[in-house]
C-alpha cells in the first residue's frame, strides 16, 4: 500500500515555542490530507482537512491561528502548533488518499507524532 | 450525521479462541465502512472494507467483518486470535461522497488476547 511518512514522531518543546509536524506521501500524490488529534484512550478527532494550494478547512473548535496548516505541494502538508501550551500536549496523526480515488478508497495514515510541551 | 458506535472499550480474549469487536453505525444513505488497528505510539494500519457486494468481507491477518445492512452493524471478526493481535481497533465510516470526505471513526476497543 501507498506509504504517509510523518515526522518527528516524538518532540518536546517548552511552553510558548512553536512546533512543526511533517506528513509527506512517499510514492503516491494526495490533494488532500487530514489531520486528527488523538487523546489518551479515545478516538481520533478531525482537526482541519488540508488542501494543496488552498486553505485549510478547520473543524469547528479548532483554532486555526494556533494550529496552522500548510499544504504546499501533493507530497506535503505541515501542522504547526504555535505557542504551545501544556493542553497542546497529545497524539497528532495525519492521513492522505491516492489523489483522483473515490471515497471507497481507503486513507493510509502516518505514523503519528507525539507531542509533549512541558 | 454520520457516526459510529463501539460499545465495548475493552475485549479480553484467550489464544487460539474466536474475536469479536462490535461495531454499528448510522448514516443517512449507504456508507463506506473501514477497520483500522492501531498498534502503541503509531498510526493507523488499514485492515478491510466494505463498499459494495458480499456482506463478508476478508481483510488482513485473517480478520474479516460481516456487514449488516438491517442491524446497521460491521463487526470485526477472526477466528483464532494471536496474542500478537492484541491492539487497539478502530472503526470508521465514510460518506459515499466526493474523495475528500474524511472519515468518522469510532471511540476505539481495546483488544487484549491472553496466551
């Protein structure tokens, strides 16, 4: 299967800093890709659907001015958490779809991210 | 609304016994169903689909998942659990729409298989 690299997969910052996750599809071109957020023994909730060459589209609650993401290219799309705060702190996943496919496709997903602000 | 329903946080199971994770949803119309495990610190792995055509379907590591159209289910099932499926699963579903529509995902369950 078509292949998400998302990196770093483990960071720490301090509170105030800024921090940029990567999500890149590595053998497969993707217009669109989603990021969740996953907290401790839950579910992944949607935070936005980013859009190559677009904005991003937020899920409501989720701020955009601290959460923002790019999508510059069909290979990448960035999150970055500005001025973390301790809250920040979880489990930040992305997935993308081959670019053209249905919505019988299914979504291939990176590895995660685990973000800790202290 | 679309949603998913996965009543059970937890599932405890014996080596070499059958599994079973329940799923139901609800959705207006007919809905793409997924099942996706996912393993401590990762992301997630797909492991089957429904879209059309038999009501069985066969996935990877030898789960598979019966769909039900009047019970609104999509249980996931395998016939002898490995320790090494211990996990945890989710099911999603997703709106017969555009290829942008993203996926609803259950609340997850914890399967523990016991050697």
């Amino acid at each position: 299967g078509a292949v998400v690299s998302q990196h770093p997969s483990r960071v720490i910052c301090k509170s105030g800093t800024s921090v940029k996750i990567e999500c890149r599809s590595l053998d497969f071109q993707a217009t669109t890709m989603f990021w969740y957020r996953q907290f401790p023994k839950q579910s992944l909730m949607l935070m936005a659907t980013s859009n190559e060459g677009s904005k991003a589209t937020y899920e409501q609650g989720v701020e955009k001015d601290k959460f923002l993401i790019n999508h510059a290219s069909l290979t990448l799309s960035t999150l970055t958490v500005t001025s973390a705060h301790p809250e920040d702190s979880s489990f930040y996943i992305c997935s993308a779809r081959v670019q053209g496919k249905g919505s019988d496709t299914e979504a291939f997903f990176g590895q995660g991210t685990r973000l800790t602000v202290v | 609304a679309q949603s998913v329903a996965q009543p059970e946080d937890q599932v405890n199971v014996a080596e070499g016994n059958p599994l079973t994770v329940k799923c139901t949803y609800s959705v207006s119309g007919n809905p793409y169903l997924f099942w996706y495990v996912q393993y401590p610190n990762r992301g997630l792995q797909f492991l089957l689909k429904y879209i059309t055509g038999d009501n069985l379907v066969k996935g990877s590591y030898g789960f598979e998942a019966e769909f039900n159209k009047s019970q609104t289910s999509f249980h996931l099932k395998k016939p002898s659990a490995l320790v090494s499926d211990s996990a945890l699963y989710f099911c999603a579903v997703r709106d017969r729409g555009s290829g942008n529509t993203p996926l609803v995902f259950g609340k997850g369950t914890r399967l523990s298989v016991i050697a």
